[in-house]
C-alpha cells in the first residue's frame, strides 16, 4: 500500500481527464451537469488494479469498500441532472474457503443496488449479459466450472457468472427528451433482458497500461456496450461521465458518438492511456471530418 497521491488533468476537443480520487475532484464539476454516466466501479477487493490507500479495490472488506462507494455515489447524485441515468457495470462474486471459509457466492449486484438507493437514486433497470462459461474457466481458474468439479461431484459444480448492467436514475423530471440513436427493429433487440452479442474480447487495448509490480487485473468495459448506452440514454452534444475512467473506454466511445465527456482516473498508468486513446479517437474524428 502507499498513500502517495498525486493529480493532473488533461484536455482536448471534448473531453476532459482528470487524475486523482473521484471523491474529491468530482467538487469540480458543476451540479446537475452529467446527462449520462457509465461506469463499472471496483469489485470490492476482488482484483488489485493499483497500491493506493484510495483505491476502493484496497477495502479491506465489503462494508469498507460500500462505505467509501457512498462519498462517489454522494457526488455522482449532485452532478446528474434530474431524471438521468447512471449506468453501473457488476457482477455477483465468490467466495473461497482460504479467505471466507466456504465457497460460494456473495451478492455484490443487491448491495451495489442498495446503496444507490440509500442515496436516492430510483432503480431504473437491469440487463444481464451472457458469459462463455469456457472462457471464464480458464480466466478465472473457477473450480465450479471444472470438467474434474462436474464429473467428480456436481454439487459443487455451477453454471457461469454473468455481468449485469444495473440502471439507476435520478429523482425528478427529465427537462430535455431523449431522442436516441436506434431505430425500432434495434431496439428491439437491446430492449432484451440478455444481451448475448456482447463480446468479452472487444474492448480498448488494456496491456499498455499494465504496471506489472502492482497490478494483476484491468478489465476495460466492452465498446458495444457503452455505445447502446450512449446512443439510447443521451443525445448528441449531452454530457458523458465515469468516476472510474480506467483507459479512456467511455470516453473513446462518447466523443465517437458526437458527445463530449469527462473522466476521472486515480491511477497514471490508467489515466496516461486514456488520454492517449481520447487523444487518437478526436485526431481520427478530424481526419474524417476532413
């Protein structure tokens, strides 16, 4: 652990990074300024994505970690509009008979839904996202998703985790309407409960990032995703925001989408790469609009 903290900022056409706590630097955004936030917050102490004494990954147990998550979700409320959306990616996590004493699973989506609520924020809605339960065995090392687990005992066998992206929205009304981006038949399909054409693998390049002496996990949320985000819940030229902007994903997709956006990142490595790809997308905008 370190208690170093520094912050920065950056700019280009659009968009705004600043580096630090989201905590404390979201005071410098204006009340009822963010149309839309997307955002997949920490896992608790799932994964270990920098040393820092802020990092909320660092909690040292769930009710730390909610307990410093309401100070960000405190903020997040003062800087959304009126009846706007904030959409959070989660997923349930498990538990080891090492750490916990058994092995199952714990409801980290119900307290993440708990706590908006705790803050105001209405529960909107929630749409479950497939997973290759091949895929996140071999990641993952999940011994209920064993060949040996299910031909052994199946009792200890179970079926894949999916990522859920949960809906929560600001009390009061909206004053400017929505017109999105999708036509009928398209929304017919994201209007799904699942979305089964999320693919795990099309994210933003994430191992330019990676500072081995600290860091064993950095999971860019998918483009698909924040692009049906972005094109159903804001317009064009609305407010893009992420307390946890990671390598710039949000951002990459809300400029290319004719937004503008802001970001919060705690750690340079992460902040660095997300000015470099916002930097590459608004340089790819120019060229096309040439």
């Amino acid at each position: 652990m370190s208690d170093v903290y520094e912050t920065d900022d950056a700019q280009g056409e659009g968009w705004r990074l600043m580096l630090g706590d989201s905590c404390e630097r979201m005071a410098e955004i204006p009340s009822s300024t963010v149309d839309l936030s997307i955002f997949s917050p920490p896992f608790a102490n799932l994964y270990t994505y920098s040393p820092s004494v802020r990092d909320l990954g660092n909690s040292k147990d769930r009710e730390e970690f909610l307990e410093h998550f309401d100070f960000v979700l405190q903020g997040l409320r003062r800087v959304t509009r009126p009846g706007r959306l904030a959409c959070v990616h989660v997923q349930q996590l498990s538990t080891t008979k090492a750490t916990h004493g058994i092995i199952g699973l714990t409801d980290f989506r119900g307290q993440v839904i708990a706590a908006f609520q705790k803050r105001a924020w209405i529960f909107h809605a929630e749409v479950t996202i497939d997973k290759d339960p091949q895929a996140q065995a071999i990641r993952t090392k999940a011994q209920a998703l064993m060949f040996g687990t299910l031909n052994r005992d199946s009792a200890m066998s179970r079926p894949a985790m999916a990522d859920y992206l949960l809906m929560f929205r600001a009390p009061g009304d909206n004053s400017t309407a929505i017109k999105p981006d999708c036509d009928n038949e398209t929304w017919i399909e994201w209007a799904r409960p699942v979305w089964y054409d999320i693919r795990e693998t099309d994210t933003l390049n994430a191992r330019v990032a990676r500072e081995d002496a600290d860091e064993r996990h950095i999971c860019p949320l998918q483009l698909p995703l924040i692009e049906r985000c972005v094109r159903l819940w804001s317009n064009q030229g609305e407010h893009i925001f992420s307390p946890f902007a990671g390598i710039g994903s949000e951002g990459v997709v809300a400029v290319e989408q004719g937004r503008t956006f802001t970001g919060i990142e705690l750690k340079r490595s992460y902040w660095q790469t997300a000015v470099e790809n916002l930097d590459t997308a608004t340089r790819q905008l120019a060229l096309e609009a040439a």
